[in-house]
C-alpha cells in the first residue's frame, strides 16, 4: 500500500456501520477491509429468506440517500435492504475503498511515541488521529492463504455483535448435543441453506426452536410454512426468557413514535447529566411512564393471543423497549399457532437426551432437528481481533462495553468502535457517530479526558440499570434524542433539528433530521 500523503485509516467490516465509516471518512481516503465476497453485513450472511427489517422504511435509512419507495408501508424484505446498500455505495463511490475477501486476521498495536500507554492513551492533548502509524494489520486476501501487512493510523471496528460466533448454550457433562440422535443447528448455520435444503432439513421433521428473539420467530414460521399439508410436524419454541412483541407500529391506533421517539416522549425518561430538577421531573412523571408502558401493554394483550398461549412477559414493556429487545412479528406468526403449527414451552433450562430436549421440569420433546437461535457472542468476536491488554478491557464489570458516545474505548488509542450501541434504529445509530467521528478524525473537536469519558459512559450504565433488568446490552432507545443533542453540540451542530418549536416537542426524530446544511458540510470542508 502505498503513502497518500493523507492519515491512513482502516475499516474493518462491511456491513452497515462499515458502510457509513467508508462513506463519511471518504475524503480521508480509507480502505475498507471485508472478509466475504459481498458487503451488507448481517443483511447478507444472517438473514433468512422470511427475514424483514423490524422498522419502517424511513426510519431505516441514511440520512442523504432516501429508499426510492419510502412511502410503501411493508417492512422492507433482506433482498431489498441488500439492493439499497449496493445502491448507497454506488451513489457515494465507496467501491473503490473496499476490498472484498479480505480478512482481517490479527491486529498488532504499534505505540505511539510514548503517549499511548496508560493512563492517557490519547496523549496529553487527546487527539484522535496518531501522528505515525499506531495499528498493524494482517490481511489475507482471496484463497491465497498468505498475511500482507499494512499500517494504519487509526482504524474503525465495524464487525458488529451478530454473526461470525455463535453463542453456544453450555450443558452438564453427558447432557449435550452429543448425546442426541438428530440434528443441532445454530441459525447462523441455517442462514447458509439455501431453500431447498432448508425445507429438506424440516419437512415432516419434529422440529425444535430453542429462543423467543426475531431470528427464533422466523425460524418458527419458517418451520411451520414447510410443514403445511399432509406428513406436517408441528415445531416446538422452547422459551427462556419471554419478551414483548408487537405485531405493528400503532398502538389503539396511535403511531408508535408518539410514545417513545419525541423530545415530549422522551423527557417522561431518565436520561445521563441530567441535572437535580431534571431528576425530580423523572421522579414525579413516573406514574406516567408507567402509565404509558401499561397502555400500549393493554393493547398487545388485546390484540394477541399473549395470555392463551402463556406468552405474556411479567415485566414492563418500557423495559424491553429500553433494552432494545423488542421485536417485530410476522404477520402470520399467531395464525400458524393458531394451526397448531407453531407449539410453546416455556424453561430456564434445558439439555438433550437421545430422542430430543429435556425441559427444567422434566418434560421430554421428540426431535429430529434442533435450531439454535441463541444469539451470538459480539463480544467474544471483538475481543479475539485485539491484542492483549486491550482485549482485556473491551467488557467493563457490568457486562457492557465502556464507549464514549457510543465510539471510542476511553483506554484504547486511536481506534473506534461503531455498531456497538442500539437504538430503535440501529443505521440511524451508526450513521451518527460516524459523522461525529469524521470531525474527530479532522480535529474539528478534542476528546474530553479519560476520567471524563469514562464518567459518561458510566452515567449510561447507571441509566440503563434503573431502567431495565436487561441492560447489559447497551441501549439508548429512551435517551436516544438526548445522546443525540450532545453529539451535535461536540460537532459545533445545532442540537434542535426542526422547523418550530411544535414539530421539536411532537415530531418524530429520524435520520433526515440529522441531514447537514449546507453550514455544517462547509466545516466539515475546511
């Protein structure tokens, strides 16, 4: 590779905040490194054929490239998500900055002039951007099996937390997948079949989905479509954990976003720095949180059919919204169940024997194939692309990843984390902190020090325990407009984004909100 002249930069991932990386750190000339033979990510390699996106066309997409069809009400299909990122790269020429089939296997940390040590890592004036190289790179490319070397001065980690690793459950000895007769399959296995061998894998087979999350419910309906007609076998859900679903944005009638997605909405939520008569609102207006959460519970267990199939969750909604862990339903999701083509179970714990799944309670389920759709395991996934200490520090003793503004690891220097923090709208996430780490990377602003950083993400954490009992994923969906505003305030953005004061309060807050004038793309020229 040869010297530009211009601070090298790598991208590792091609998926959607790899994308958004390329596309807004394009004038510092970076090289986007891919391991498959395609960019999209998880749309790509993690998806079924019954997939769809869990939110409305014009909540998912980049805030300067509209969907041509963003008024169609359907959910976008994986196909037509991969359609619209080749058309996002073809619009913004990033072709020519990625480089498919190139995988990244191991990342060496090179110093930095003796500023890169603990503890300040970003060096007294905590600039982003390395003044030499900081970060080595071993790529192989295509089959050729053989590790070229480049260096960086500052690389984004754009891997994501879905795919690659499987989160495998654990079990006691003899009581494993060894033991059984059939066939065990994770999802990111499945994801890989193509449709003939994956309705050979259930067809007239008994078949159980271990999980109650998306990528288990469509497997379930997956399931159940192949299984229609004669010599069916119905499949078998064996949940954990029970989250809310909802089968639409619109609650009694009422768009979704008036709930949870204003600046009104959102101020019923604690939010970090918030201040004392900020913290006594929260206080006071909590009958009315919780009067919210309640509402749009009575309709969920109005609308379906929770309570018959023992699939109401005891906790609040606000909590699975708070934790990013709601989830969109299919359609026919009930209407199969209804068929007796999608069966329930509920157990904390659960092992094989020979024939099948043995539940906590002792309860044995016949299969032939079992599907894992346990999640993966991002973390671990992260950790094995560092180097040591700093692979030692990606998870903080709460279980979440320290990022300051979703970002930057406060004690590992001149590297960025982007896809890492959840919202409803997880584009609309990344696209942010790339633009926000674009005026970093151009010095436009400094970084608070390592205390403060750390301080910060703290105060999240500390947010997100109060708010939910599962917060070890890092959400921020009930103060994601508030993160936002001080995003904008570091890049010199105005952090009201609408026209009037009533649209400020009411209006729904989306990526086209966050679209720069033409003052703000000026700075970024400078």
């Amino acid at each position: 590779m040869e010297k530009s002249g211009k601070p090298r930069v790598a991208i590792i991932g091609g998926g959607i905040s790899g994308l958004a990386a390329a596309k807004e750190l394009r004038r510092l000339e970076p090289t986007l490194f891919e391991a498959t033979d395609s960019i999209g990510g998880v749309w790509k390699h993690c998806s079924f054929r019954s997939t769809r996106l869990q939110t409305p066309r014009p909540d998912y997409e980049f805030s300067d490239y509209q969907w041509r069809d963003r008024t169609d009400p359907s959910f976008p299909t994986h196909a037509e998500i991969m359609e619209y990122l080749h058309g996002y790269a073809t619009r913004f020429d990033l072709w020519r900055l990625i480089r498919l089939e190139s995988k990244v296997v191991e990342v060496r940390f090179l110093g930095d002039g003796g500023n890169a040590g603990f503890p300040q890592p970003w060096g007294d004036k905590r600039q982003a951007m390395g003044e030499r190289p900081v970060w080595e790179v071993g790529v192989v490319s295509g089959l050729s099996g053989t590790v070229q070397w480049y260096e960086f001065e500052f690389v984004v980690m754009c891997i994501g937390k879905y795919g690659d690793v499987p989160n495998m459950p654990e079990f006691p000895q003899g009581k494993g997948p060894e033991v059984f007769q059939g066939k065990v399959m994770h999802s990111l296995d499945y994801c890989k079949l193509d449709e003939e061998a994956a309705e050979t894998l259930m067809k007239g087979k008994k078949v159980v989905v271990i999980g109650y999350k998306k990528s288990a419910i469509d497997l379930a309906v997956e399931c159940a479509a192949v299984n229609r007609g004669p010599g069916g076998e119905p499949c078998t859900m064996v949940i954990r954990t029970l989250h809310w679903t909802v089968p639409s944005y619109a609650i009694w009638g009422l768009p979704f976003f008036l709930f949870f997605s204003t600046r009104f909405s959102q101020f019923l939520h604690e939010r970090p720095n918030q201040g004392l008569l900020r913290s006594l609102a929260c206080h006071l207006l909590s009958p009315v949180r919780r009067g919210v959460s309640k509402f749009i519970e009575s309709y969920l267990t109005w609308k379906l059919p929770l309570e018959e199939y023992g699939l109401k969750p005891d906790h609040p909604f606000v909590e699975d919204y708070a934790s990013c862990q709601m989830a969109i339903l299919p359609e026919n999701f009930f209407a199969e169940a209804d068929q007796g083509r999608i069966l329930f179970k509920k157990s904390s714990r659960w092992c094989f024997w020979e024939g099948g799944v043995v539940l906590d309670d002792g309860t044995r389920l016949e299969a032939d194939v079992v599907l894992l759709a346990t999640g993966f395991d991002g973390k671990k996934k992260l950790r094995s692309a560092l180097p040591e200490p700093y692979r030692g520090l990606i998870v903080d003793s709460a279980g979440v990843m320290p990022l300051y503004r979703g970002t930057i690891h406060p004690l590992i220097p001149h590297m960025a984390f982007v896809g890492y923090i959840e919202s409803v709208s997880n584009l609309h996430t990344s696209e942010l902190r790339c633009k926000w780490l674009g005026r970093l990377l151009k010095g436009h602003f400094e970084l608070p020090s390592v205390e403060e950083m750390f301080r910060q993400t703290s105060q999240e954490t500390e947010v997100m325990k109060r708010t939910t009992r599962f917060y070890r994923r890092h959400c921020i969906s009930t103060f994601s407009i508030n993160h936002s505003d001080e995003m904008c305030e570091e890049m010199g953005w105005s952090s009201w984004r609408k026209r009037n004061w009533m649209s400020e309060a009411f209006g729904a807050y989306n990526n086209q909100d966050y679209k720069e004038d033409k003052s703000e793309q000026a700075v970024l020229l400078d």
